[in-house]
C-alpha cells in the first residue's frame, strides 16, 4: 500500500467518512426485497395452508357425503338383489311343489291305470270262464239230449227186438196150431177113410184102400211137419237176424253214448286247461302290474329328486357392511416463517480500527522496507508513541469503542453498526 493510500484511510478514520454506505444500502435494500419476498411466500404459504385445511375439510364431508350415498345405494341394491333372489325361490318352490304334485298325480294316474287294467283283465277272464262254463253247460246238456235220444233208440232197438221176436214166436206158434189142428184134421180124416175103407168089401182092395189111406195120411201129417219145421227154421233165422240187428244197433248206440260221453269230458278238459291258461295269464298280468307301479314309483322319486335338484336355494341376508363412519380429523401444522436469505457482504474498505490496524500493518511494512528494520515492536515500542499506543490492544480497544460510539448513524440498521 502506498503512503497516500495509508494517509487516505488515517484521515476517513480520523474525519469519520464512509467509503461502503452505499454498498451497504445497496446490500440493505436487497435484504429488505429477500425479507419482502420471504413475508410474501410465508402469507402464501399460510394461504395454502388454510385452503388445504379447507379442501380437506371439504373432501372429507364430500367423502363422507358420497360414501353414505353409496353406502345406501348399494344397501338398496342388496335388498332388491335379496328380494328378486327371495321372490326366484318362492317362484321355484312353487314350481317344485307343482312338479311334485303332478308327479304324485301322474304316479297315481299310472297306478290306477295298471290297476284297472288288471281289473279289466280279471273282467275278461271271467267273461271267458262264463262263456267257456255257458259252452260246457250247453255241451253237457247237448251230451245228455244226446244220451237221452241214444237211450230212446236203444229202448227202441230192444222194443223192436222184443217185438220182433214176440211177433215170430206168435206166428211160429199160430203156424204150430194150424199144423197141429191140420195134422188132427188130416189124422180124422185118414180114420174116416180107414173106417170107409174097412167097411167095404174084404179082400185085396179093402187092404190096399186102407193102406192107401195110412200112406196118404202119413204124407199128410210128414208134409205138415215138414212145413212146420221150415217155418221153425225161418222163424229161427228170422229171430238171429232180428238179434244180430238189434245188437249191432245197441252196439251203435253204447259207442254214440261213449263218444257223447268223451265229448262232454274233452269238453270239461278244455275248460280246465283255458282256466289254467287264464290263470297263468292273470299271474303274469299281476306280476307285471307289480313291476310297472315299481317301476312308476321309481320314476316318482326320480322326477321328485330332479325337481328337488331344479329348486333354488333359499337366498341368504347376508348383513350389510358397517354405516360409513367420518373420516378423524387430519392434523395441520402451521408452516413456519422461514428467513430470508442474507445478502452476501460485498468488498469492504476498511474503516475504523480494522483500518488502523491495516494502516499500522502497511506502515510497518513500508518502515521495514526503507529502514530494513525486522520486527515492528523496536519501531513502535513506546507508550508514548502514538503508534504505539495504536498497535497496543488498550489504545486499539479505545479506539474501537470510541469509534463504535462515533457511527450512532448505522445503528438501527439490520446489520448492527460496524458494518
């Protein structure tokens, strides 16, 4: 530093003048644009934070608002749900309860139905026995107009026989008398001849009249038993013809009776075994009666069991979910008024004692240069110098503090004086 440089700043320092009041108002009134604009970002601040404080307040009601009328909507979406569920079971189990009882009438129906089947069944089979038992009836009453005729014919045959055989004993027995009361006529007539001739003339002629008349009566009397013993003959060819007949036609009518009799038993065999067949029919019509309502019961509890399986469930309230519930409070925090930043100091020109103490440092410095002199204390080491005085700490603090006492001007600056 020069000489002039050093005499400068001894006299601002004595005189009191300035040299950095305007970069410290410079420097002030950029502080004062940095706290401005600090207070305006903390109003801002504030600001926000009251309008988040309300558009909290304000989304939480609206939440609030909105998750209640969600909340009542979907509650009313559940009970319509339950009810439309509700009203599809009961429409179900009014369908299940009318499928079950068209399968109890259907099962019925079918019941009766191979009931009266069988019922019309058994109707005919005792139609068929009627008429099967009006047919034998009628064939074993045929039988027996037929054995009563064949009787008749046989009554007949042995009347006729009996007849027959009366009529030729009769007319064997007439032809016996006749020959008898021939042979007696023949016979007297033959002694009235005798005795004609025995009255007559005796001699050869008498005795050939009376042997005449013996001869001719004897002829007499053999061709009278020889015409009765034809007529016996005849009589008796006669009566073995009439028994030959007469045996043949009740031989005729034993085997009419006999095949009467084997008709009216095949008949009777016929209405057993038909009585049979229906009889075996009608088990088996039974049986399979049987079969057809187990197998109609079955089909029953198959259709129940898929109408059970068809039924819907009965709907379940399930409970609602909790009413909505506020959301707590959220908790601000106040922002804080943050400081402005500080202006950095710009270059200063010493004043004041900092400037004393550059000028005894330059002063010092351009002694050493000219005298050589090393050390600064041999210069300045008196008290009564006023150098000395300067570069000791009491005169130094003196001097501060009168100057600090000096630059009252500055003090109410932000800054504190000294700057």
């Amino acid at each position: 530093m020069s000489l002039g440089n050093i005499f400068e700043k001894v006299g601002d320092w004595v005189t009191g003048r300035d040299r950095n009041k305007e970069q410290r108002a410079v420097e002030r009134d950029q502080q004062r644009e940095l706290d401005a604009e600090a207070d305006r970002i903390h109003e801002k601040e504030l600001e926000v934070h009251e309008a988040n404080k309300e558009n909290y307040a304000a989304e939480r009601d609206h939440a609030f608002d909105t998750a209640v009328t969600n909340w009542d909507y979907s509650k009313r979406i559940q009970d319509f749900s339950y009810s439309k569920d509700l009203a599809a079971y009961n429409k179900s189990k009014d369908i299940y309860n009318q499928r079950r009882d068209f399968n109890q009438t259907a099962s019925t129906i079918g019941t009766s139905e191979e009931i009266d089947s069988i019922q019309d069944l058994g109707l005919s089979h005792a139609f068929q026995r009627e008429a099967m038992h009006t047919d034998l009836v009628s064939e074993i009453k045929r039988g027996g107009i037929k054995k009563i005729e064949q009787g008749v014919k046989l009554s007949g045959i042995q009347s006729n026989r009996r007849a027959s055989i009366g009529s030729i004993q009769q007319e064997l027995n007439t032809l016996t008398k006749q020959n008898t009361f021939a042979k007696e006529a023949k016979l007297i007539e033959g002694l009235q001849k005798s005795g004609r001739a025995a009255l007559g003339q005796a001699g050869v002629s008498r005795k050939k009249t009376l042997q005449s008349t013996a001869a001719n009566t004897f002829r007499n009397l053999v061709e009278l038993d020889s015409a009765l013993s034809g007529a016996r003959n005849k009589a008796g060819v006669d009566l073995l013809k009439i028994l030959i007949d007469s045996s043949l036609s009740e031989t005729q009518v034993g085997l009419n009776l006999e095949t009467i009799e084997l008709g009216i038993n095949q008949a009777k065999e016929e209405v057993k075994y038909n009585n049979r067949i229906l009889d075996a029919n009608m088990d088996s019509a039974t049986r399979q009666m049987e079969r057809n309502i187990q197998q109609i019961a079955l089909q029953k509890v198959g259709a129940d069991l898929q109408a059970e399986a068809d039924l819907n469930l009965f709907p379940e309230k399930f409970d609602y979910a909790p009413h909505p519930t506020i959301r707590p409070d959220r908790k601000f925090v106040t922002p804080l008024k943050r400081e402005a930043a500080t202006v950095p100091k710009g270059p200063r020109v010493s004043t004041g004692l900092d400037s004393v103490f550059e000028v005894v440092d330059d002063v010092a410095n351009v002694v050493g240069q000219i005298a050589g002199l090393g050390k600064l204390g041999d210069m300045f080491g008196g008290k009564n110098n006023v150098l000395g005085n300067l570069a000791s700490g009491e005169a130094g603090t003196a001097v501060k503090t009168g100057f600090e006492n000096a630059s009252t001007f500055d003090a109410n600056l932000p800054y504190g004086p000294g700057y």
